[in-house]
C-alpha cells in the first residue's frame, strides 16, 4: 500500500487558492493558470507519488503535470489549467553540496533562487553565469539559458550545468550526464539545456562547474542609477552599440536598464540602471579605464544619489562573484500590473543599427510614454550587446562548438527587452503601442532582418503556443524535430505536455482543456487507494509553505 502524500495539497476552490497559484503571468493570463490540483512535493516520493496520480486519473481528458520551481515564465508555461495539476518543487530540493575539494563542481537543487545561488557560491569566492532576476529559480533557469551580465565574458549558465537529475515521466530517477557516451543520454542533455523547461522530466537538481574569483584577478565594475531622460538614454544605447563597432573584446559586458518611476517614496524618477563589468578573463590584463570613464563622462550630472550602502559600484576592482551580487535586481517582479512582453534579438552589426537611426527610435518609443500626461503605463527596458567577431567572439557562441545543448540564436549580437505594464485604463495605449513596436522593430527590420525570440522570452501574452511560432524560438526545422522526437521518446503520453507552450507533437497535447470548473478529481492516490494528507500551513509568514502572494513571488 502507498503512503500518504506528505506535501500540501490544494484544490481549485480551496481558500487562498490564488495565492497559491501565483506565478509572474497571473497578472495577464490569469485565467489559464488555474489548475485542478496544486502539489507541494517535499521529496522524491511525493514526485513520483503525484506521477502515479496522474497516469492513473480517470477524468474525461488525460491529465497532465506542470512544473514549478520560481514561476517566472512570462506566458505561464509552469501552470497549466482544466484536469490538469502543478507540481511545485521549491519546497522539495534546497540542497547546496560541493561535489569536490576543490570547490569547483556544486550540486544544487531547483529550489534556490539565483540570489541563494549567488551568496552561497560568493561565501567560498566562487561564481557562474546567471541572470539578473533575484526571485527566479534554479529549475527554468538552468534549462532555458541563463542569460545575465556575464553573457559575453562566460556564456550562460546552462554552459556550464554537468548533470541534471531527473524524475522521468513514468517515476524513474536518473542522471543525466553531458559527458554521457549513451546516445539516448546525450539527446535528453540536449533536450534539457534548452529545449522547453518542464517538459522533457522532472529536473529536481544540476550539478554546477564552477569558477573560482582567483583565476580572475583585478575584475572590475561599475554600477550606477541616473535620472531618466531621452538624450542620456539615446547617448548610452550609442554606447552599447559602440561596443560592436569598435569590436570590443569579450573581457567587457554591458547593459543598459531603464525603469520607470514606481510612483512611490524612494521611487519617484523614472531610472537608467548601468551594468558594466570587465571580467580579465584572460588575464593578466588590466582593464581598459577609457571604457569606463566614457559610461562616466556620459552620465556626469545626472547620476542619482544612494544610501544603502552598496548599491552603486563605482572605481572598484572586485572579485567576479561579489560583482555577481550587484547584478542582481532584488525585486520580485517590476510592476504590479498586466503586462505586454517584448525581447527582441538581433544578429545585425553595430553599423547596421547606426544606419537604421534604432537608438533615436528606441529611446523616443520609451519617450512616448514617459512623455504622457497622465500616468497609465510602465516601461521595463534593457539593451545588451552580446556579440563579438574573431578574437572578440562572445563566450555565448565560443561555449556551445560541440553542439551538446539546444539553445538557440547563439551567433546574436544584440538583446533589447521592451515591456509595459499598465492600470487597467492605460490597457489599448500599451497595446497600440507594443503593436507599433513591432512593425517598426521587425517588420520593418530597424532592428532586425529576423523575427528571433527566446525560450525564457516570448512574446507575451501573444505566444502561448510554442509549435505555431516554432520558427521564432528554434533556429533551425531539425534542432526542432530533433527535440519532438525526444519528447515523443521520453514522454509519449504527454504527462509534461500541460499546455501549448510546449515541445511537443500536436496530436499529443491535452486540450482543448475543459473549463476548471468542470472537474474537480477525486483526492485519491492510483496505487493503494491512500488518501492525499493535507499538511496544515503553520503560518502564513515565514513558514515553508507560504502562499506564492506572500512569498510575493
């Protein structure tokens, strides 16, 4: 006989269901995140106990399982909705062991947070590429990129995963190692690094390859936030994209962030955040000052003053994994509204862009809304050079020469994330405006001759369908069909097909779902007909099992 479910078990008019089916897109598909059943798994068992649940449900339409570690995907691709459940995992893996003494290999489970990550590694001078988004976890991360200030200089974090261990969709767990000489093995690391987070098996953990501070010596930073306007703005995406032009070496990253004004005491200005780091890669180099000094020359004047005693980095020659932390944003989420979610790629030279007048156009779209009288939408922006040629070559394109993982567009040269969040009376302002966007920025090739689009950033809340814009994702029709017949291997009833965003072949996804409300399953285990044991919250501050709006996740 089975034993109980040992996690928390919450059902679709359960009280505080919503908070417990929080993730990052509620706020605009709100309607498409309500699954039958949420599970909190607190280990293995509960994983593959909730696997046997639901290849044994009797309801109308199979059921099927999303994945959850963060819940940060911008169309929701770990929720799902009608018969179909959550597994959240962010309570079942919060290990941290080192694999060696030297430091140098790490396994972490899925439920740390890249903030968590990047202390821990920094209390023993170590560090890895990651993204910059505080609240996103470990478990979508390492399998949709990683993308952040280290992009150039060291590639993305999926380069440097070793193994992940995974819960396969019939409850079996196993390693799956990069090295692998098992052809079925390589093509599932494949699958996992960059395929469709959640949908190849369940990854509870990653063994990590590590970098030490100390094969980098004088590492160097600057970070500083400046008052908001058009002409500084217009001035540092030129910066950017002098990079390119004057084909800077890949020791060097920079981004550019604007936020607008949060409208709240500390936040009053709109804001232009500079990310700028030289990595000495290579060493024994010292960086080049003149690079920095030009980011300080042009934000003289405009830079805002700070009192919490460490925001800013300026004239300090840091260690890579201390830098890590400054690059972090520690903010769940950047808006409490609905959002319209753009990221835009580009392979296209500094040249091109500079004959396309794109930095006039992109600071005057942000501008259109800065300008506006009334205050009904909020602009979430980023421009980051990610290219290189020759000897400049980003680590990004340089990491992946075997072909072991399946992220795309590595050869771009340029990222431009342009999002607006709006109150409810500012919503056709953000979408005229996000639709002008786009015709300017593809259609008419300002920023681009190709329509590219990332796993971790879709267009949302348009691209709910990953087969219909496959095109836009994956940079080939075989890395595509590669990854279909992989998931076809893996999971051939679709278990860890819970909705479109999905690898997957048509005739195997669950839907079209039936209204939540049209099902509520028996809380029954398959196997041993035990019920689920409800576990009772303790408290709903501070307590493991917080709801996600606590959490503010």
């Amino acid at each position: 006989m089975s034993s109980p479910f040992e996690g928390k078990v919450i059902q679709l008019k359960a009280d505080g269901y919503d908070g417990y089916a929080h993730q990052y897109a509620s706020s605009t598909l709100k309607d498409a995140m309500k699954p039958a059943l949420i599970l909190y798994a607190i280990n293995d068992d509960d994983v593959i106990k909730a696997i046997l649940f639901a290849h044994g449900s009797k309801t109308v339409v199979p059921r099927a399982m999303s994945i959850r570690s963060g819940g940060h995907h911008y169309v929701g691709a770990s929720s799902t909705s009608g018969n179909n459940m959550t597994v959240d995992l962010s309570f079942a893996y919060d290990d941290f062991v080192w694999k060696d003494s030297d430091y140098t290999r790490v396994k972490v489970g899925v439920g740390h947070s890249l903030a968590n990550i990047n202390n821990l590694l920094k209390g023993a001078g170590r560090f890895v590429p990651h993204g910059q988004c505080s609240y996103v976890y470990v478990g979508g991360h390492c399998q949709s990129g990683g993308y952040g200030q280290f992009i150039r200089s060291f590639g993305l974090m999926v380069d440097y995963v070793q193994k992940y261990r995974l819960i396969t969709a019939d409850g079996q767990i196993i390693k799956v190692r990069r090295d692998s000489k098992d052809p079925k093995i390589q093509d599932l690391f494949y699958a996992l690094a960059g395929g469709s987070p959640g949908n190849f098996g369940i990854v509870t953990h990653v063994t990590l390859k590590v970098l030490k501070d100390q094969d980098y010596r004088k590492s160097y930073g600057y970070r500083c936030e400046a008052k908001y306007s058009r002409d500084l703005l217009e001035k540092l995406f030129n910066y950017v994209i002098k990079m390119d032009t004057d084909n800077r070496s890949a020791d060097y990253d920079l981004c550019i962030t604007f936020g607008s004004t949060r409208e709240q005491p500390g936040n009053e200005v709109s804001t232009i955040i500079v990310f700028a780091q030289f990595a000495n890669r290579w060493g024994p180099n010292d960086c080049d000052q003149g690079f920095f000094q030009g980011i300080r020359d042009i934000c003289k004047g405009h830079i805002l003053p700070t009192d919490d005693g460490g925001f800013r980095v300026t004239d300090e020659s840091l260690p890579l994994s201390e830098l890590g932390s400054h690059w972090l944003f520690p903010v769940a989420r950047e808006f409490e509204y609905p959002f319209i979610k753009r990221g835009y790629i580009t392979s296209e030279s500094g040249d091109y862009l500079n004959a396309q007048g794109w930095t006039k156009w992109a600071s005057g779209r942000i501008d259109e809304i800065e300008s506006a009288k009334t205050r009904t939408c909020y602009i979430s922006a980023q421009f980051q050079y990610t290219g290189g040629r020759g000897a400049t070559e980003s680590a990004m394109k340089k990491n992946d020469a075997k072909g072991e993982t399946s992220i795309s567009w590595r050869d771009s040269t340029f990222i431009f994330s342009l999002d607006i969040f709006y109150k409810p009376e500012g919503e056709q302002t953000a979408k005229h405006w996000q639709q002008q966007n786009d015709h300017d920025a593809i259609q008419m090739k300002k920023f681009s001759t190709q329509d590219r689009r990332y796993i971790w950033a879709p267009h949302s809340p348009e691209d709910v369908d990953l087969i219909a814009a496959r095109k836009f994702f994956f940079d080939s029709d075989d890395k595509f069909d590669r990854l279909v017949a992989i998931k076809n291997r893996v999971d051939p009833h679709g278990l860890l097909t819970p909705n479109k965003f999905c690898v997957t072949s048509p005739t195997v996804f669950h839907g079209p779902l039936p209204s939540p409300t049209q099902a509520q399953p028996p809380l029954h285990l398959i196997r041993g007909s035990v019920p689920f044991r409800n576990v009772e919250i303790p408290s709903m501050k501070g307590s493991k099992f917080m709801t996600r709006e606590a959490a503010k996740l």
